[in-house]
C-alpha cells in the first residue's frame, strides 16, 4: 500500500491521515518530481486521440460542454 507525502522541517508527513501499528516498518524513497511528470505526459500522450465523435469545436468550448459554462 503505497502512501504519499511530503518532507515538512525535515520530517515526512503524509497526505492522507493513516493508522500503522506502533513499531512499522516502513520504506522511505524520494521522488524525482520531474520523472513523474515525464511519466504523467507520456500517460497523457497514450490517450490522445482516443476519444471518438467530439464536437469539433471541443477543445476550444471545453467548458460549455462539459459544464454548460455561458460564453
């Protein structure tokens, strides 16, 4: 069960409040920031395009279609 965090004044918090036994054992390992947003834009890339009969106006009206915005 992988978990998130961050480093605060030199301490890991995590992001999302979590109940370990007294005692865990558990494993520590930075994250190259710039890695894993290489790794969200090839993600990203892999689903372009893969949506069929869009408007064709649907990426300049985003918003009216997907949330009835007003121009």
């Amino acid at each position: 069960m992988p978990l998130r965090g961050h480093v605060e004044h030199g301490v890991v918090v995590l992001d999302e409040a979590v109940s370990l036994p007294e005692g865990s054992l558990v494993h520590v390992e930075p994250v190259d920031a710039e890695e894993e947003m290489e790794s969200l834009r090839r993600g990203l890339r892999m689903l372009a395009g893969s949506v069929k009969n869009l408007p064709p106006d649907m990426a300049a009206r985003h918003d009216f279609y997907l949330h009835g915005a007003r121009e």
